[in-house]
C-alpha cells in the first residue's frame, strides 16, 4: 500500500494551525555550544524541507556544518519524457548545492549516491559511511560536555515515523550511528505533515519547536526556491509535475521547524542493520488503512484483477487438507479470500484493523465468519487453530512486531496446524519490511517446518507446519 500520494493536496496547512500542535509544543533546547551540525537527507531537498531554518541557525552561530545526501533523488519523476535519472540526479546535485549555499555558506557537501528508493537494501553501506565520516572528520568522536549537557554535536536526519521508507531507514541509521559516536539525534518531520491528521496528530510526544528568526526563515525559502526540479513542473506533461506542491511548500515555510528527539530511542547505539526501532515508528498504523479504504469497497481490485483471482486460487489449491475445523486470517481485508477459506473450514475467523474493510466484509460474509478490528500483532484472538493464514499483511510490521505476529501465529496453531504466508516480492517504498523480508523470517524458525513453497517473480507462497513435515502424499500413506 501507497500510503500517502505526493499528488494530492493532503493536510493543509490551514488545518495544522487550526489544530494548534505548533502553539503546544515545547521549545527546542539549542544551546550556543553546537559545535557540529551533520545533516543527513535521503534526497537532495529534505534538508531544506525539514531543517533549513536550524542549518542557517548554527552555521551562522559558527558550527562546522556537514550536509551528507544518501540519494540523488533520480526517481522523483518516474517516466519523465524530460529528463532521464541519470540527468535528474546531476541536476538535483547542483540544486542541492545552490540550497545549502543560501543557509549555510562554505558548509561540507557529502554526495553518497545509494539508489533512490534503495536505502532499505543499502543500509550496511549508508550505516558504514556515516559513521566512517564522521570519524574521519573528527565529528562526534565521543560525548562532549559535562554528561549532562546536550552534546556539542548534532547529527540531524529525516525522522523515522515520516512514512517514507527511505526516510525512515536515514532516521534508523542515523539513531544507531549518534549512539555509537556520542552525538546528539535530532529528527526532522517532512512528509508527515502532508499525511497526518491535524486535529489528532499521532507521535507527537517527543517533539519540539524551533522558532526562526526572519532572515533564518528567508534564507529557507531561498533554499527551498533552488531545488527547482521538485517545486516546479518539469514541463507541462503531467509527469513532470512538481513533486512538492503549494501545501508543502506552505508547511515548510513557517516561522518554527519542528524537530524530534526521542532520548529513549538515540540514547544507546540504536537499532542495528536489519532492525526496525520501535513499533510506533516501523509498523504502519492504523489510521493508514483507516484512510486507504475511507469511500473505497475494492481498493485493491480482489474481485476485478485476474492477478488476485489467479494468486487466491493457487493459495487454496496450496492448502495441504479438504477440510479444516477452524481458520484465522490475518489481514482479512474485505473477505474476498476469507469467503473461499470459509468454504474449506467449520468455523472461520478473520482479523483486521479496519473498519471500513471490515463492514464489506461483514455484507459479503454474514454469519459464515467470525469478523473482529484487533491491532495486531499486540491484540490477537484467544482461540486455537489448524489453520492460520498471512496474506498481503506480514510487510506492514516492523521487524520487532513482525516477530511478536510470527510468534503469536505459531502460538494460535493446533499440534496439526498448518500456517499459509502469501505476499507480494516487489518492493514498495512506504512498507516497512519486504515479502522476502517476511518469509524469510518464518524459515528462520525453528517451530516451524516448510511443507509447500511456491514462487514466482510477483509473489511467494509458503505453507508451514509444525516439524517434521509431512508431505500430503505420506500423511495419505501413499509415500
């Protein structure tokens, strides 16, 4: 799932100060004393986005400032007939370097050129190359100060509850490299203004305000005017709009910066290459699919698309058994799948968090299914199961919670039960963890023993078992 579209208006701005986070929040301690200002961005402009006010704040106040760019941002414009990536991402380097020229002049420029979208699978590399440069240039060598004191050095990155993967994976190196060299983690928002909701705003416990003064404010604008190829249209074909439109241009054009310091999360060495922080960052929330399926009953297109037709067939015809006494499935979305696994169990359970989701699927199911909205993996039916069925949904965890979900499923499973995993191979930027990632993670456990596995480019298929497993054909006798 997409779960935000830079194409569209989103929250507006209107809105956030209608909402009034930005009057409660509490301010930003800053002290004089910074000696260093490392700011990591995923893409060429969300340094200007997020924290263009704090690079004009410390580099005026002396600091030395590094800016290190993970991406060249080249996937900004997919099919442009414009500009090629390679062209995209020489063009957004000079911009970059124009942007940082308005806020902080003479400032270290760090190009790493890991592929945009790419981070997930880069992120040893973009771990490796951090630290190494800030060893390298002296910065960070280890705490400052009294111990009591903020750190003279700030290393600064895209927060990781902003709903961009390759934002979320900068903000997880980024916590685990301040840990090791003793720097102070600040996080800047830069999405999450465009998707969240601005009466309710989740998350926002460990934020603080950062006031400008108007020339900090001017010089971000300036800063933000340079990366022309993201805030104007690259011509009039409708693939080269602007990817940041008015609204986020108006959130990132206030008088405050809004930064994140979790000191229960930066405080020791961070999460580790292949760790996923804490939940409330790395799983998608609920409120996500509240928004996906809000005035949409098929936003999938399970009952219009040959290609989940097709995959639900090759799932039941997987199932190593006619007949099953009593069936849990996670994730069970509109009950398109549920309905055919009902038809194979005595009793059938589904689960999801979704309410809109849910009610299709109460109308498509009636009494044929037991329908309950649970936060999974922290809420999880009491009963047991012979069969338990993870289609489309282990990749919405992080790597903690998708542990605790493996684990609760193998926990919900009868001596003789068998637990199905299904999902999509490709990547998508906003989930947290891969299909690969996720059935990975089940041939990894020792309380599980593979029976049925079937692959293809689009999509894996896994059928466990407790061990040993049994073929279907010696379970018959018939090998």
């Amino acid at each position: 799932m997409v779960t935000f579209d830079h194409r569209d208006v989103g929250t507006t701005e209107q809105a956030w100060r209608a909402g009034g986070l930005l009057d409660r929040l509490p301010p930003l301690d800053l002290p004089q004393t910074v000696r260093d200002l490392v700011v990591l961005a995923a893409h060429p402009d969300d340094e200007s986005l997020g924290a263009g006010g704090l690079l004009a704040r410390l580099a005026h106040q002396g600091a030395a400032v590094t800016v290190v760019v993970a991406t060249d941002g080249e996937g900004s414009h997919p099919g442009s007939p414009t500009f090629s990536p390679e062209a995209l991402a020489r063009l957004r380097r000079r911009e970059l370097l124009d942007a940082v020229d308005q806020v902080a002049p003479g400032a270290t420029v760090v190009f790493l050129g890991l592929p945009d979208g790419g981070l997930r699978e880069r992120r040893d590399d973009l771990h490796r190359r951090l630290s190494g440069l800030m060893a390298s240039t002296g910065v960070g060598a280890g705490p400052g100060g009294d111990g009591e004191s903020p750190s003279p050095v700030v290393l600064c990155a895209p927060w990781r509850g902003d709903g961009h993967r390759d934002h979320r994976i900068a903000g997880e190196v980024a916590a685990a490299v301040a840990g090791e060299r003793g720097a102070r983690l600040l996080e800047y928002p830069v999405w999450w203004w465009h998707w969240a909701e601005a009466d309710e705003p989740q998350g926002t416990e460990h934020m603080r305000v950062l006031p400008l003064a108007p020339e900090e404010r001017a010089a971000k604008v300036r800063a933000l005017a340079a990366h022309r190829t993201q805030v104007e249209p690259l011509s009039p074909d409708p693939r080269d709009a602007a990817t940041v439109g008015p609204e986020m241009l108006r959130h990132a054009d206030r008088d405050v910066e809004v930064f994140v310091e979790d000191l229960s999360l930066s405080a020791g060495p961070g999460p580790t290459a292949g760790s996923a922080g804490s939940r409330a960052v790395t799983s998608l929330p609920a409120r996500f699919f509240d928004d996906f399926y809000r005035g949409r009953t098929d936003p999938w297109g399970f009952e219009s698309r040959w290609y989940e037709e097709r995959k639900r067939a090759v799932t039941l015809a997987a199932l190593p058994r006619r007949r099953f006494r009593a069936g849990l499935e996670i994730g069970c979305s509109t009950g398109v799948l549920t309905a055919d696994l009902a038809d194979r169990c005595d009793r059938m359970v589904g689960v999801d968090v979704a309410e809109a989701a849910l009610a299709v699927a109460r109308e498509r199911l009636g009494d044929r299914a037991e329908l309950l909205r649970l936060e999974t993996p922290h809420e999880w039916p009491a009963d047991r199961f012979d069969l338990v069925v993870l289609s489309e949904v282990g990749y919405y965890y992080g790597a903690q919670d998708l542990e605790v979900a493996l684990s609760r499923a193998v926990g919900s499973l009868t001596q003789d039960g068998v637990l199905v995993a299904c999902h999509w191979r490709h990547p998508v930027p906003e989930y947290p963890l891969g299909g690969d990632d996720v059935h990975a993670a089940l041939r990894a456990r020792a309380d599980l023993a593979l029976l049925v596995r079937h692959v293809e480019e689009d999509f894996v298929l896994e059928v466990f078992s407790r061990p040993p497993a049994l073929s279907v054909a010696r379970e018959a006798g018939l090998a």
